[in-house]
C-alpha cells in the first residue's frame, strides 16, 4: 500500500520551475550591444527566464562566454561574463536577473 507523505520543509518551499513559452524573446545582450553573439545573448535569456541553481547559473554564464569566444571576440567574451555575473544576481530588481520569469511564492 503506497501512502502519501508529507513533502519537507526545504520540498515545499521550493519553486516550481516553469520554462519560457515558445515565441518567448529575450532583450538579447541586456545593457550590452547585441553584436554578430546575439543568438548566444538570446540562448542565455532562456536559462535566465527559467533560474535554477546558482551552478546553473554558472553554467549558463560560462556556455555565453564560451559561443561569444567561438564567434571570435576573446576580450569581449570575459567582459560580458564579468557583466552577467555581477549584474545577473537573483536579488536584484532587473528585468534581467536570474529567474526573472519565475513567479514568488
């Protein structure tokens, strides 16, 4: 007989986490040109809309830096991780911040 259990306290505040809907468009490079690397701003816009972990985030900084590299924009490719992971924190109240397509609980 499978019996239904209390979720814990860390299970129950956890937030449900939703991905952004399809025709979802992102700001592109947020506060940063938008150069010949815009699909790898629009990429992370994704991960940003859905937040997560901050290892995700990490994550997330490291693959925009890394296909920014790829086009060929070495020195830029650090300064726009530099950027995301100063300005992207959760905490702030931007339209650009980690999770922001989250709703509070």
């Amino acid at each position: 007989m499978l019996r239904a259990r209390k979720p814990s306290a860390s299970e129950a505040d956890a937030p449900i986490i939703v991905d952004p809907p399809a025709d979802f468009v992102g700001d592109g490079c947020s506060m940063f040109p938008d150069g010949d690397y815009g699909d790898c701003c629009q990429a992370h816009d994704r991960d940003y809309f859905r937040g997560g972990t901050k290892a995700e985030r990490k994550a997330s900084d490291k693959r925009l830096e890394q296909c920014v590299r790829a086009k060929g924009h070495n020195f830029l490719s650090k300064m726009i991780y530099l950027g995301v992971r100063i300005g992207g924190v959760p905490w702030l109240p931007t339209s650009f911040r980690w999770g922001f397509g989250q709703k509070k609980n």
